[in-house]
C-alpha cells in the first residue's frame, strides 16, 4: 500500500460521474444528514485537512469476482437511499474506495447531485414532504453559526428565488463552480451578476467567497489518498474492518453486513438484507426493524453460540451457515412480525424490536406453519405468546443486555416447543433481575401511563385480550378531553380546587379505552353520562359495555370524575393482577 500524489475534488468528482471510483459490497450505505455535508463543505473553504483516504486498485480480471455499487447521486430519505448496483464489464482496471466513501459521497451529491428529507410536521405519504435541494452558499455574508464561517445550505429553487427577491442573500449554486476553468471565469461570473458593484464589504466577501471555492474545488489538491493493490478478498477485507472499526459512526451491524456480503456464495447479503428490512418494516400500520435486528435475529435463529456483535463471531463457516439458513430466517422473522402485526403493535407501540426475536425463534421450531396467525388451531397458542410479549415490554426485559435474555429464552424455546412455553420462562426467570413476574406495586405503575406514551397500548391491550386487533380500533378518552379546560370544568360544575387533579388525570390510562372501529366524532365532544345514555339504551347492551370496558356503576357526570378515576384504577388493578399473573 503506498501513498499517492494528491488529487482535486474536481477530479475526484469526474471519476466519481463517469464511474471510475465504484464502492466495493463492503462498504456500508450513506448516512451522513444534510449538516454534515454543509460542514465538510465549509472544512474545504477554510483549507481545514479532511483526511485520508482509501483507494483499492482491482485489476479487471478480478473486477467480475466482486460486488460493487455506484455512489448515489440524488439522495431521497425515503425513496432513493440505497446504491445501485455498478455494471462492471470486466474490461477496464477500477478503483474501489475501502475508506472515506462518506465524505465523497458527500461531496459527490454537494457537487452534483440533490438531498431530500422529510420536513418536520409533514406526513411521510405527502409527496410535498420531501423537496429535492440542492447545495448553495451564500456570497454575501457569512455564516451566523459560531463554530463556521460560510453559509453552506441545502435550499429548493423556490428558497433561492424567494430570498434573491427580498435581497435577503446571493445564494451561488456550489455545482456551477465545476463549470469554471480560470480566475477569468470567476471574476466575470461577479461582474455579470452584479456582485461588484454591491456594498464594499459584501463586495469584498463574495470576491474572496468565490475565489476561495474555486480554489478549493478546482485547484487545490486536497484528496491525499493511498492505493492498496491487494487482490485477495480476505485480505482486502481485513483491511477495511481495521481502517472502519474504530470510528465511532460505524456501527458494527455495517461491519457485519460488510462480511456477510464478502463471504456470502451464491446470494448478495446486502441487497437481501436491506431489501428484506425494507419489506418487514411495511407489514401492517409498519415498524421500524433495521439491519442490527436482522443480523441479531441470523444469530439466535441460525443456533450460534456467541449471539454477541463481535467481528470474531462472523467467520466463514458463520456465514455460510448464515446464507444457508437465510430462507427460514426470512420467513420466521416474517411471520413473528405478522404475527406481532395482527396483536395490533406497530412501529409507534413496539417498545423493544428483540422482543420479536424469540416469537422467531418459536415459530421456526413449530416447523413455520403458513396459517398460524390466522388458523383456529392456534388459537391457544397465539395466546400465549400474546401474553408473553405483553409481560416482555411492561417488564421491559429486553432492556440493558438482552444477549442475557435472549439466550436463555432460546434454551428454553428449544426443549420446550410443543406449545408456547411461557410457563417454563416464566419459572425460568422468576427471582432474576429479568423476572416476569409483577409485583403490586409494579402493576400499579403500569396505570400511571398515559395516552401517547409508548407503554400505554401494552398496558390496554392486556385488559382487551378479546379485542380483534385486525380489525380497525382507536384509543378513546372516555370522559371526552376537549371538555377538560378550566372554562369548560367550570361551566360542568366542578369545584375549583378539583380541576387541576382533573387536568392531570384526564389523559392517564384510568381514562382511556379501545373501541373497535373509527373514531366516534360525536363522543369525542359530549359528556360522557348523556353519551353513554343515548348509545346503550338496552340495559342488557350498556351492561355488556360497562363490564368489557371496566366502567364502574356511579354516577358518570364529570363532577364525580375523581371517584370514577379511583374506582376504575381499583378495576384496572385488579384485572391486571389477573391477567399478568401466570
């Protein structure tokens, strides 16, 4: 491996367009968010050193022996994150980049391409959600952040258009720098845009602004590098992990997916993974798996013994046992997900992602029956494992290290798999730190939740074991919360030394329910006494309501909430201590 003559951002980033610098399967995907690219950007104006890089020279008889990937141009948040694959003809000599593919992209994407993100309070399904911008730096000041000097950002053309009409700022698009080829360019650039005849020290700053990117860019050879010339894949792969292990931004699930996608013979771990998270993450209402649970779950499912994130674990003979396994891997996550899916979690009231991995594991020793989550026959069983995972989340024992609790469960899943076997857990556990076993005053707390706190639907679903989550349900506020304001408790009579303690109860779990079907517009607006009159005007039907909703036999008007709050958490507590106890 030897040291390069340095090179200049323009012709890294030509190398990078027409494809002469590819990303070997190893590396990971790009992460870096809009900040940091602005940052780098303003690193390179100011002359700061960005680093080293990484350059692997693959002869092109060995090019077609690996997986490569382009770098990623137009970065979408949602849509277009992922590399596409490089089409290499095996005709030509590349350079594949083993490290630093983070800042090139970076400067790829600020140099020639866009960055997408989702805005804050916009729906993901709004298309609008996700303007494409492009990188520009402003020519007329500088930047008011204390620990930079250029105003970098990421803008829309409506951004730009906006702020040039209010002479806000110069916004100068940072990819038309590669356009110019001379200081006559640069000066002629500010002559024709008017920013000579500016203010004098507005003037003085885009000149210097302008001159400095150029220089930057197109001139300064700023991207000092070495070239490893290694052909023999292991060796190339070692490298890598030795040169990616100790920042702390790579996380050692990349590391891992970077072997796997070495070693892996006839299938690309990398495309399968991401693609199968992608696919995981859509089931139902959706979740938020990501590669860690995955490569977590390969571990449990394939009966390794170290489950542990450890490069040392993920040798040949792993991932080939790995790759072997992968079909059943997939289908037993897919099915506990679904399986998770039909108890009514989603992404918003999963609490712990390893809580799934176990259910995996079950379903892969049961043989992965097709019709599980739907079939009669498991009826029971779905049960069970309803039960477990509720106690699981309440009793957050996935918490700390859940390596310590995920390998006993699997011991125990392993010799006991005729049915769910969440009495030989529950005895298994019981007087550990990871116990599943409530006491009092632990039940107590789980009624201190409150509405929006993820632990809440757990808490609800464990007092619904009836409920078809399948079906369309909604968390309702059975004293309506638009009347809790002090104005409205006024005019309902409450005294007013009691309407603070009503406020604050209003939106604990004492005071909510799941009903089946949409949300009831009418309710979410009345008191509940009338409303209660006018929906259950059969005794036998209000009976039948009152008793599956733990609603208590007083009065109802809201003067007499606090006697409903205690009344109701009485018949909460006790349901709970039913249900949770084993």
């Amino acid at each position: 491996m030897s040291f390069q003559t340095p090179l200049t951002i323009k012709e890294v980033i030509e190398n990078i367009h027409r494809k002469k610098y590819i990303l070997p399967a190893i590396q990971r995907e790009f992460v870096w968010n809009t900040d940091q690219i602005e940052r780098l950007f303003d690193s390179l104006m100011q002359g700061y050193p960005v680093g080293s890089f990484l350059f692997w020279y693959v002869n092109k008889e060995k090019s077609k022996d690996f997986q490569f990937y382009e770098f990623i141009r137009e970065y979408h948040e949602k849509d277009n994150y992922h590399n596409p694959n490089a089409d290499i003809s095996g005709e030509e000599d590349i350079i594949a980049i083993l490290d630093g593919q983070q800042r090139l992209t970076s400067m790829y994407i600020g140099l020639k391409g866009s960055y997408a993100y989702k805005l804050p309070r916009m729906r993901s399904s709004n298309p609008l959600a996700y303007p494409r911008q492009k990188l520009y730096v402003n020519l007329l000041a500088p930047s008011k952040e204390f620990d930079t000097i250029y105003d970098f950002r990421f803008l829309t053309e409506e951004d730009v258009e906006y702020d040039h009409a209010k002479n806000n700022a110069y916004w100068f698009r940072v990819s038309d720098i590669l356009d110019f080829d001379d200081h006559f360019e640069v000066n002629q650039y500010l002559i024709e845009n008017g920013l000579n005849s500016v203010e004098k020290d507005k003037a003085l700053f885009a000149n210097q602004s302008l001159f400095k990117l150029y220089r930057a860019i197109n001139e300064t050879p700023s991207i000092n590098y070495y070239l490893e010339k290694e052909q023999k894949l292991d060796k190339v792969l070692n490298i890598f992990i030795r040169v990616n292990s100790g920042g702390t931004a790579l996380s050692y699930s990349d590391l891992l997916l970077s072997i796997a996608t070495a070693q892996w013979k006839d299938n690309n771990a990398r495309k399968e993974i991401t693609e199968f998270v992608d696919e995981i993450n859509q089931i139902g209402d959706g979740f938020n798996f990501n590669k860690d649970f995955v490569l977590k779950s390969c571990l449990v499912l394939c009966e390794l013994n170290d489950i542990a994130f450890k490069v040392d674990n993920f040798g040949t003979e792993t991932m080939q046992k790995i790759e072997m396994n992968w079909d059943d891997v997939k289908k037993a996550i897919r099915l506990a997900v679904s399986l998770v899916s039909s108890f009514g979690f989603n992404q918003e009231t999963l609490t712990s992602n390893n809580a799934i991995i176990p259910i995996a594991y079950y379903l892969l020793k049961i043989g992965l029956p097709a019709n599980y989550v739907q079939s009669s026959a498991y009826k029971d069983d779905r049960s069970m494992v309803h039960k477990w995972l509720l106690i699981a989340l309440l009793k957050r024992v996935f918490s700390g290290q859940p390596d310590n609790v995920l390998r006993p469960l699997r011991k125990i899943i392993a010799n006991n798999h005729d049915e769910f076997p969440l009495g030989a857990i529950i005895e298994e556990f019981k007087g550990s730190t990871k116990s599943f076993t409530f006491t009092d005053d632990e039940i107590s707390n789980l009624l201190t939740y409150q509405y929006g706190q993820k632990h809440t639907f757990s808490v609800l679903a464990a007092l619904y074991p009836t409920l078809d989550f399948r079906n369309k349900f909604h968390l309702d506020h059975i004293f309506a919360k638009s009347l809790f304001t002090k104005k409205n408790l006024s005019k309902l009579g409450v005294q007013e030394d009691k309407q603070d303690a009503f406020i604050n109860d209003c939106n604990v779990i004492v005071n909510l329910q799941l009903i089946e079907g949409i949300p009831n517009q009418e309710k979410s607006n009345m008191k509940f006494d009338e409303w209660i009159v006018k929906t259950y005007s059969n005794q036998s039907k209000l009976r039948d309501y009152m008793d599956k909703h733990y609603i208590p036999n007083i009065d109802l008007n809201i003067t007499n909430f606090d006697d409903f709050i205690e009344q109701r958490k009485q018949l909460l507590f006790n349901q709970l201590n039913s249900i949770l106890s084993v």
